[in-house]
C-alpha cells in the first residue's frame, strides 16, 4: 500500500485548509485510515481516524469540533478537513492506512504516507 498525502501549505491563523491522502496498491482489504502529525522538537500525536467504510470516526480532543475527516472509497481517497486553524497546529501531517482501527489509533499502523507540512502563522 502506498500512501500520498498533499493540500499542505503555509495559511494565516483562522483560515481552513483540506489535506488529501490518496491510497494505492492493495485495494482488496478494507484500510482504516488516519491522520497523525509531528511538530519540530515534539513526538508525532494522533489527530484523527476514520473506519474503512466512515461509520467510526475519532478525533484528538484538541482538534475536535474544527478537524472533520472524510473518505471517498471510490477515488481510495481520505481527507482531512481542517478550520479554525491555529498556530499550534502547525506540524508535518501524516496519513496512515491499517486493517485494526485500535491499532491504527495508537499509531501503530502498517502503512505511513510520506507527509505533508503546514504552517499556520498568527
């Protein structure tokens, strides 16, 4: 499985930006997917998830309430819509791809996008 995340750029606080993970290779399995992300100097942290057919959806609390995450299975395409962004939240956004959700969650995914920056200013 191959992971290609995109949509980051460099956005002034209160605005909204839309990553995009787009999945290729094994297509036959139903991948839970997963958004993580790394600020400088800080681990990588969960952001948010979302079941393999979207009727399970988790977010981070403090993205919660402005980070949706949604997923088009026919373009094998997840998305992390982001408003209300703040400087906090700038980081190196990854998406994950993995066939146990709680796995998935706990950063413990089979399968890692290469990342995509953003840079929210204030």
């Amino acid at each position: 499985v191959q992971l290609q995340a995109s949509g980051g750029g460099l956005v002034q606080a209160g605005d909204s930006l839309t990553l995009s993970c787009a999945r290729s290779g094994r297509t036959f399995v139903n991948w839970h997917m997963g958004w993580f992300r790394q600020a400088p100097g800080k681990e990588r942290e969960f952001v948010g998830a979302v079941s393999w057919n979207g009727d399970s959806l988790y977010y981070a609390d403090s993205v919660k309430g402005r980070f949706t995450i949604s997923r088009d299975n026919a373009k094998n395409t997840v998305y992390l819509h982001m408003n209300s962004l703040k400087s906090e939240d700038t980081a190196v956004y990854y998406c994950a791809a993995g066939t146990s959700y709680p796995r998935l969650v706990k950063g413990e995914s089979a399968y890692w996008g290469q990342g995509t920056q953003v840079t929210v200013s204030s």
